[in-house]
C-alpha cells in the first residue's frame, strides 16, 4: 500500500502516490515524468484526476473529508469511498458492461483507481440538454437496474447472505443521512439550504411546504428509503451519474450505494429524464420546438420501464429453483399463484419507482442542490415556466401515483399538460 493515513493529493503527490501502487504503475507505464495529469471533479465531494500514461490511463478519485463545494463547515465522511469501490466491485460483476472497472482501493486514503471513461463518453445530463438522442440507453440502463437489483434482492440471495450484505452496507448512514435530509425534509420546510427561482417559484416553493397530502406521502417513501433493504441500490443514479456515447453506457458514483428501496434507483432515472423532457422547451433555439426530441425523450422512459420490467422477471423466472428465498418453491408451487406473487411485486416497484422519482424531481427545483437541465436556462422567467410545469406533475405524480397502473398512463398524463 502507498499510504501512511490519509492525505489529500496534490498534483505532485498524486505522482508519489501512483509510483509506489504497483497496479496503477502498471496500467500507467513507467515514465511518470511524461503522466498528463487533469483534476476534473466538478462534482461537491471529491478529487477527481485524470491521468493518461505511456501504456494507458485511469481515474483517480479521493474522497474528502467534507463537500467540497461548501467547505469544512459541512463535513463528510471519508469512508463513502469504501462503499463506492465495493458496489462498484459488486455491481461491475454482476454487470461488467456499464460499469467501469476498479484497478485499485485504498482505504485509509480514501482513494479508487479506475477506468478512465474516455472521449467521446459525456455525461448523461448534458447530452440531454444539448438535445443528442442515445438509441441504445433505456437497453443499457434496463440492463444494469434489472442485474444489480435482482441479484442483490431476496429473489436471488438466501436471507443469510442477504442480511450479511445488509449488514456491511449499514455503515454508509451519512450518505444516507444527507439523503433523507435533501429529497425528503428539506423541500418540505423552511431550510437555510434551499433555493428556487425567485421570485417566480416563491408562490410554488410555499405550496409544497404547505401541502398536506403531499407531506403524508412522502413520510411514506421516507419510511420505505429509511426501513426497506430490499436491493443493493446505486443510491443517487440521475442522469448525471450515467456517462454515454450512442452506443456505451457506463453508470459511475455509485457512493450513496446502500440496501435500499429498488423504487429509488429506477424513479432517479426515470424522474431525472421527465425533468430533462420538461426543460426541452428552454432549449429550443429559434425556429426549431425540440418537438422530436421531447418524444424521443418519452420514448426512452416508457422503453427503460418495460425493458427493465420485462429483464428483470426473466431473471426472475430463469431463478426460481435458485438461492433465493422471498418466494420458496414448495410453497408458490403452480404457475397462476406464482404470476400473481410476481405481478403484486412490479406493480408495488412500479409505485415506488413513481413516488421515489417524483421526490427527487421536487428536490431539484426547490430543494438545495439544482440541475443543470434548469440552471443553464439563462432566462429566469422561462426556466421558472419550465420548471413549475415540472413541479406541478411531480406534485400530482407523488400524490396519485396508486392510479398509474402502466408507464405509458405516466407518459400519458405528461402530454396531456403540455395540450
């Protein structure tokens, strides 16, 4: 091992660091005096360099001890990055082909090597707002929810390696924390922490703080987020943590992973492309509506559901005499009761996935951390128009999601507000 504690690296001791890790040094090559070295994190938690060497290349990333874009008056735990290599392990095993590679981990200095997503990868979310269609992501996205998650669920494991799995990820309770206080407290209160376009959302931002049923029902996906350890989940998969071109699709930042609520990684997604589709009007240039684009948009949250739904029961259904225990073969013993156990499970991931997504998507408008789908709308007034229609639907999706019963009732009722 390189380290003796923890430090944070600088450019020069980022050299130090690589020569003495033998894994790194020999992806890298030898000759360290000729290492192009990029620091990029534009993320609020971490270092993020990029080092391209005589024989290949990798990222480095070193968590801190704090968010960085805050400062030390708001620290954080180091060990986030121990749960961010470890899911990275689990989930590029279990789903080598969107996940990018670990080469190294180190511990005490809170450091992972991996593969360095190289051009012309970008990420997700600009992408999205510089209106490129990616025809293969709701395959590829459907893909890595459907393995990660059943995999890591009752449906695969026994309950002993379960709870053992459990267990272990148990530790990242800050990241849970900072969790629970942005989707689910801060939005719903008067918080030193949030913003919205002002004034025009000043009106809206009070609504939400003020709205009964709204606040009923988000305890209840609280309660599931805090209580139900259903999947090793990805824990903050927006598009922002999904890197493509049109035909790769590499999911990274896995550091808020822990046992939790599928919903919660499948409505990130999915509520994250219903912001993108409402910000499209912001977009549009002169002479041109964005019109294809909005429905490619549609297209893509209808496809990652079904493709999702329809991988994830194949799972299911190829592994019904496996390991797993949440429906014991002597027991769901004829194929109508094991349709309906099977269809009972989807339809309440369904739900879940809508109310986790519309949760994320009101904490994105008037809670403390913003996307850039909005922000980079210069005018005030119009990404304010953007985002209230956003704000509205997530409103309604949250409260009525019991009464969506298909993906495409949801893709649905999103057209409808724009009639």
């Amino acid at each position: 091992m390189a380290s003796e504690g923890f430090r944070p690296l600088d450019e020069k001791l980022l050299v130090e660091y690589l020569k003495a890790t033998p894994s790194l040094a020999a992806k890298l090559g030898s000759e360290f005096d000729k290492l192009e070295i990029k620091e990029v994190g534009d993320g609020n938690l971490n270092f993020v360099y990029i080092v391209i060497g005589s024989s290949g290349s990798a990222v480095i990333k070193q968590a801190l001890p704090y968010i960085r874009c805050i400062g030390e008056s708001w620290p954080m735990t180091k060990e986030r990055a121990y749960f961010e290599a470890t899911t990275l392990q689990e989930h590029g095993r279990l789903c080598p082909a969107h996940v990018p590679e670990v080469y190294h981990f180190d511990r005490e200095m809170c450091l992972i090597g991996m593969r360095y997503i190289e051009p012309p990868h970008i990420i997700l979310r600009k992408g999205l707002i510089a209106g490129i269609e990616y025809p293969l992501l709701a395959e590829h996205i459907s893909e890595y929810l459907a393995r990660t998650l059943f995999y890591t669920s009752l449906l695969y494991l026994t309950t002993t390696d379960h709870k053992s799995a459990v267990a272990k990820y148990c530790g990242n309770v800050e990241l849970c924390r900072l969790t629970e206080q942005v989707v689910f407290s801060d939005p719903y209160k008067v918080s030193e922490y949030n913003r919205w376009t002002t004034p025009y959302l000043d009106a809206d931002a009070e609504a939400v703080r003020e709205d009964n049923i709204l606040k009923l029902e988000v305890a209840q996906l609280k309660s599931k987020f805090c209580e139900r350890a259903q999947a090793l989940i990805h824990g903050d998969l927006h598009t922002g943590s999904v890197m493509v071109t049109t035909d790769s699709t590499q999911v990274i930042d896995p550091e808020f992973a822990f046992y939790g609520p599928m919903g919660f990684d499948i409505g990130a997604f999915i509520g994250n492309l219903i912001l993108a589709y409402f910000a499209q009007d912001g977009h549009a240039e002169k002479g041109t509506d964005r019109k294809l684009y909005k429905e490619w948009i549609l297209k893509t949250i209808s496809d990652t559901w079904n493709l999702f739904y329809r991988k994830f029961t194949a799972l299911w259904d190829k592994n019904r005499d496996g390991p797993g225990e949440a429906y014991l073969p002597a027991i769901y013993n004829n194929p109508e009761l094991q349709l309906l156990v099977q269809h009972k499970y989807m339809e309440d991931l369904f739900h879940d996935s809508l109310g986790f997504g519309a949760a994320k998507m009101i904490r994105r408008i008037v809670g403390v951390a913003h996307v850039e789908d909005f922000e980079s709308i210069k005018e005030a007034s119009k990404r304010a128009d953007c985002e209230r229609k956003a704000l509205n639907f997530a409103k309604t999706l949250l409260k009525e999601r019991k009464k969506f019963h298909d993906i495409s009732e949801v893709v649905s009722a999103i057209e409808h507000l724009e009639e």
